[in-house]
C-alpha cells in the first residue's frame, strides 16, 4: 500500500482483509483514522517481516487531527499493530460523551460486550491529543504492549496512556516499553480507573525514577483497589528543587531559576519542579498572553502539591487557553498549594472547566478572573474538595449548558471578596447560573455581589441563579454575611436564591433588590438567623419563603430581626400544612424604602436620609460579622452622628471610613506570598511567607476585634521562604476561642493581612 500495491490506503487494506490475514503496510506517510471494523488481522510495517527498526520511523500513520489514527471498536479479540509511527491524532467522540478519547489509539468496546484483545509491538506513538488518553486509550480490553515508545502526547487525563473499565494491561518484560514526558492535567504519563488488575509497568525509559504518583496514578472507585507499580531502568527527566520563573518570552532551554532566565511553559515548569512539604515551592508567571498559538502552551497544567502558581498581576497575567478543554486541574492533591493573580479567557473554545479539582485539599483561590467562557459545569469545578479558599474571584460573561458560575460538589468552602456577574444557564441542562455548592461542614460566603445572570424557563425550583445544600448526611454551618443579589432572574417557579440545611443557616446583612422572581428572590429552609438584611424593590410574589419541605424530621424555623422587608411579615411565604414553617418575627424589622444612592459605581448604597442606617442589631458581639462592609469600610459606625456605633442594614455601612487592616483584597506584588494551612485549623495551622529582600519582620495574631493575641516573629530575616506554627494558643499559653483571626506580615516595605478560622 504504496501507491504500487493492491491498494493505496490502509482502510481499504483492512476492508479487504478476513481474519488472521496480515496488511503489510510500506513506508510513506497515510493520512488516515483507521479502522479495524471486527477485524483478527495483523497491520504491520515492513518492520515485521525484514526486522528493521527504520520502517518503524518511514511508515507513519497521521490522524490529521481528525480522530483517533487508529481504532479497535468491534469486539476484535486477536488484533495486531506493529512498526509504526503513530502521530497526530484527535481523538474520538464516543458513546454520546463530549470528550474525545485515545488520541493516537482508542481501544474501546460497550459493556455488554466481550472485552477487545490486542497487540501493539515496536510502535512509536507521540504527538497526539486527547481529553483522555492522548497516546492510546483502552476501554474495556485486556492490552499487551511490546517494544513501544510513547511520549510527547497530551491529554487532560492520562498524556499517556488511559485505562479505564475492567481493562488490563500487560507489559513485555523483554521487549521493553519506553513511556516518557506527556502531559495531561491528571497523571501525566498514565491514568488507570477500575482496571482488571494491579498494573505492573515494566519499561526501559520512564519519565523520573520515583514518586511516581504525579506521573502514573490508579483512581481507585468504591470497588476498585487497584495499582500502579513502576520499575524503570533510566529516567528522562531531573526535577528542580528550587522556584521557577516563566516569561510568554522565554526559553525552555534556559534554566527558569531567575526572572532574568525564565522558561516559557507553564506545563513543563509543573512537571520539572519538585513537590517539596518541607519547603514548598512557586512557579512564578510574568505578565503577558499564555496560549498554545502564540507561545506554544501545553494545557491542561497539572497542579503539584506544594506547588504555587502565581501570576504578575490578574489583569494582565492571561491563560488564554486555545487548545483544550480544561486550563488548571487539581486532582488528588492532598497537599498545600495556591492559585494567584491570573484572567483565563477563551471565547471561542468550548471549556469543560477552566479550573477543576477534584479529592483535594488547602487550596487558595485569589486574584482570578474567568470571563467570556463556554464552559460545561462550572467556570471553577470542584468536587469532594476541603479547606479551600476563594478570595477575589470575578467570574464574569460566561455561558453554561450547566452552570457558568462556580460549582462546588461537596466540600468546605471559604469564598470572600468575589463577583459573579452576567452568567447565564443556557440549556440544555439548566440548573444554577451563578453558584452551585453542596456542603459538607462549613460553607463562608462573605463580601460578594451576584448579579445580571439569568434562568431560562424551566420547570423545577431546583433552578436558580444560587443554589447551596447539605452534602447527604451533613449538617453543615452556612453562614452568608455582606453580599449584594441585584438584577437577576428566573422563571417558571424558582428562586434568585435557594439555601438549605439541616446544621445552622447565617445571613447577615445582605441586600436583596431588583431581582425577578415568579415565587421570591429568597427560598432558605432549615433553622435560619436572618439579620441586618434587605429585600426591597424584588419583582416577584412574595420577598421570602420558608419550609420544612427539604428536612421533613427537622423543623423550619426562621429567627427574622433588623431587616427591612418589602411588605413586611405578609411578605414571607412559611409553606403549606404539613410542611408550614415557624417564622419568628422579632425586634427591629421594618418595612420602608431604603432610600438607595442609585448612582455611581455602588448605587446600592444608603442615602444619608434611608431608614436602614444604624438600624442594625445593636450588639454585634458573637456574631462575628466581618469588621469591614461590602466596600472595605467599617462595618459598624456611627451613621446618624448620635454618637452611638450601631451596624447599619444591608451589605453597605453608610458614611463609614476605609477599613485599614483590610488589605486582603488588595492585590500585593506576588513575591510577597502570605497564605496558611490548612484553614480552617485546629488545633494548628502553618503560616508561609516570602520574603523578596531581607529585613526586620514581624509576623502577629489578632482578633477579630484588633487586639493583639501573640507576636510569632521579630526578627531579621533573610530573603526567602519561611514559614512557622501557631498551635492556637495566645501570648499567656492558652488556648483561645474559636472564631475568626487576622495574621499580620510587616516588612520595612511592606504590610500583609489575612484571616484564618479556627474550629473546635
């Protein structure tokens, strides 16, 4: 099949073919995405029948980016590919998944099916793409590798090689394999999930020597226990203990250890840099345009434990991701790691998830902007993930069949400071279009604004802009303080907002305006302390409803007080019988017109002749309500000039001054890195922090209320990281009280504040 043989394509070799007949395939290169179509034949190169390695190399299969190069799909159960070079390939589309397996060989068969058997000897597989298995993906076959190269391959899960559902595969001991240096955003040379057996790879080259989890993992399910062993006699790669520096203009040969010697990209830095607990690491990304056109970016990146991703600054620091279906993923990274000051952008490629992570734990969140995405579910995915932290976010302009805002599948979830504006649910799997979170403890969702994001009609209440619930068999504390909901809709009976759970339920001063709703903007059910709120000027039936619908065994009680709402206690909805609520109307609730500014950037905030100012539960104590508002002012002061403090209602305190140790949601330049973990803490928590020259530092605890509980450190220190314990005990050697702590970094150049939680 040379142009001289009885055929010119591979494809018609086969489709002539009957079984255990060999199509011997001569040197050029075929443009084809080949088929076995049920065939037990042998396909080879004229490597099998002279055993020169050079046909190896001539004879090349090219899947032109059109699918997979080669395919086993029916049931072949004594097939052989040999002597080839496999290269180019797309991967396929199957069984109504959107997501394209095996790019260079998919071997896949359905369920009810035998399981494929097949060879692959002295092949080179390389350069091809996938968002499972770039190199070969093995569904449901038992798979013997002979004498094959597999490298320089991507995928978002297994760069390599994938092999998923009751498949097995079997390495020559004699003829050694060669797997090295592919990328993916999960195991980046080999994914394996519910596999026969254990997978024992015994190969000549593999990508490092050891700790090989990063590289090659088994993903095990509630019934699989399998794994991965890895026994190679060389290695391809030296990791780098030590920070590294990218530039959109650097060079991947340069060493990437200075910011005067960067490298150029990101993936390759994620794989070379070392995984350190003992002295974590960053990988440090100037500004600029990150893609696969104009700087030939690798995406997915893999996220490393211990490994920091920080860019110059969120607005200029871009990933515009061009090139694949996901941008960062973090899977099974039980270590601390965070992801700083970055915009991921793409308009045109359609995005499963930008960011996802999934099984993780101690991740910060900061200083991210995702907009003018389509993206799957959720802009940020995580799923069964802890001690997370959210801070800065701005997800803005993106589109979703699902969700276009965030969507946290179970966990504990710290969100501050973000802004969830103009993301729209639009079909054919409508379900929440700003926030989606199931809770497992704790769920903080402080200072945000969700705003112009809209529902289509649909026909369950489940589908609403916010959506947040217990995890099954949780009973997690929910606590909502400062946020602003303003000009969002849905229809067809759903709610703006709908909150449940059968642990506790906060929402302190938030404001509610200018939504649509055909039931009300605000559905809460479970026990609920409702302060300081306001819900004025909705469109919709009712401003509020309660039930006892979602927890029939635990009642609905609502403890209302302070809070301005339209059309006051008739404006609740408490349910029908058997399902009625309790509502208990308490001190302070009025209904009036808040007398919005309705003008600038913030027209939320009180005019200086509103009802709402230092109208607020006069003491605050044990609330532990954020010291600042939703503008970063004082949360509690003297709006009325009588003299007397008294917290204001809703998410804005009027006339209040700029709260100056609320430096979180100012962007610092990155050298400065200030984070804990894990947080929430108890009984401990590890405070890092890097230092860009050396000085005299200090590094305090305070409460919530400003007062100093311990200094950690007073000392010169050197340029570099460092980090230290506070095991949550104050200056006097006692424990303190659970609740909110700020830590606080001086330098002579610089002052960093953040919060962390401790839980008893």
């Amino acid at each position: 099949m040379d142009g001289s043989g009885d055929f010119t394509t591979i494809q018609e070799g086969i489709n002539a073919s009957v079984h255990s007949d060999t199509v011997l395939v001569y040197p050029g290169r075929y443009y084809e995405n080949v088929n076995f179509n049920g065939k037990n034949i042998t396909l080879a190169s004229l490597e099998l029948i002279t055993g020169d390695e050079t046909y190896i190399t001539t004879t090349i299969i090219d899947g032109n980016q059109q699918g997979s190069c080669v395919r086993l799909e029916s049931n072949e159960y004594e097939a052989v590919i040999r002597g080839f070079s496999i290269t180019n390939g797309l991967g396929d589309i199957i069984y109504g998944d959107i997501d394209r397996k095996g790019g260079g060989i998919r071997i896949s068969t359905a369920f009810q099916t035998d399981p494929i058997n097949a060879s692959i000897i002295n092949c080179n597989i390389f350069n091809n793409n996938a968002v499972g298995g770039g190199g070969i993906n093995i569904h449901r076959a038992d798979i013997t590798l002979s004498g094959v190269s597999i490298y320089n391959n991507y995928a978002c899960s297994g760069g390599g090689l994938n092999v998923v559902n009751e498949s097995n595969i079997t390495f020559d001991p004699v003829n050694l394999c060669d797997i090295y240096n592919n990328f993916a955003g999960q195991a980046l040379d080999i994914l394996a999930s519910d596999a026969v057996n254990d997978i024992h790879v015994i190969v000549d080259t593999f990508t490092v020597q050891d700790q090989f989890n990063y590289f090659a993992y088994y993903q095990r399910s509630v019934t699989s226990t399998g794994e991965i062993t890895i026994n190679p006699q060389n290695h391809f790669l030296e990791r780098i203990n030590h920070d590294l520096y990218i530039s959109s203009d650097g060079n991947d040969d340069n060493s990437g250890l200075t910011p005067d010697d960067p490298m150029k990209t990101i993936a390759l830095a994620f794989q070379k840099i070392e995984s350190d607990s003992n002295s974590p690491k960053t990988i440090y990304v100037a500004a600029g345009i990150y893609s696969q056109e104009l700087n030939d970016q690798i995406f997915p990146f893999s996220a490393k434990k211990y490994v920091s991703l920080i860019g110059e600054e969120m607005n200029t620091t871009v990933l515009n991701n061009d090139y694949n279906v996901s941008t960062y993923i973090m899977r099974h990274d039980k270590g601390f790691n965070s992801l700083e000051n970055f915009t991921f952008s793409n308009i045109d490629q359609y995005f499963k998830y930008p960011i996802h992570s999934a099984h993780s734990n101690n991740i910060n969140v900061k200083n991210i902007i995702i907009e003018n995405c389509y993206v799957r579910h959720g802009s940020i995915y995580f799923y069964r993930c802890y001690e997370i932290s959210f801070n800065n976010i701005v997800v803005q302009n993106n589109n979703s069949e699902g969700c276009s805002g965030l969507w946290l599948d179970g966990g504990n979830y710290t969100i501050e400071n973000s802004i969830f504006d103009n993301n729209d649910s639009i079909g054919p799997d409508q379900w929440v279009s700003n926030f989606y979170c199931k809770v497992d403890d704790y769920l903080e969702l402080e200072n945000c604004v969700f705003s112009n994001s809209d529902i289509p009609p649909f026909q369950y209440e489940e589908y609403n802009t916010i959506n947040v619930s217990a995890q099954q068999d949780c009973f997690p504390d929910i606590k909502i303080s400062n946020c602003l909901f303003i000009n969002n809709s849905t229809t067809n009976g759903s709610y703006i907002a709908r909150i449940s759970s059968p642990g506790s339920i906060e929402v302190n001063n938030c404001t509610f305006t200018q939504n649509t709703s055909h039931i009300c903007p605000l559905g809460i059910f479970g026990e609920i302390d409702f302060r300081n709120n306001i819900l004025y000027n909705n469109e919709s039936d009712y401003e509020y409803e309660i039930n006892t619908g979602n927890y029939p065994t635990i009642p609905s009680i609502l403890n209302i007080e302070y809070c301005d709402i339209e059309g006051g206690e008739d404006a609740i909805y408490p349910g029908n019988p058997p399902n009625e609520a309790t509502i208990n109307w308490l001190e302070g609730n009025i209904d009036e017109d808040p007398l919005f500014l309705l003008l600038g950037d913030d027209p939320y905030q009180l005019t200086e002749q509103s009802p709402c100012i230092d109208a607020g539960t006069p003491d605050t104590t044990g609330l532990f309500i954020p010291p600042w508002d939703l503008l970063q002012n004082h949360r509690v002061w003297d709006g009325d000039g009588d003299g007397i403090a008294i917290i204001d209602m809703g998410c804005y305190e009027f006339g209040a001054e700029s709260y100056v140790n609320a430096t979180e949601n100012q962007i610092p330049n990155t050298q400065y890195l200030l984070t804990n973990f894990p947080n929430p803490f108890n009984p401990e928590t590890k405070i890092v922090f890097d230092l860009p020259e050396s000085g005299q530092v200090k590094l305090e605890i305070y409460n919530i209320k400003g007062q100093k509980v311990k200094q950690l450190v007073n000392d010169q220190l050197s340029a570099r990281q460092h980090s230290v314990v506070w095991d949550g005990e104050d200056s006097n050697n006692k424990r303190v009280s659970s609740g909110i702590y700020l830590y606080r970094l001086q330098t002579p150049t610089k002052i960093l504040t953040k919060k962390m939680l401790l839980l008893k």
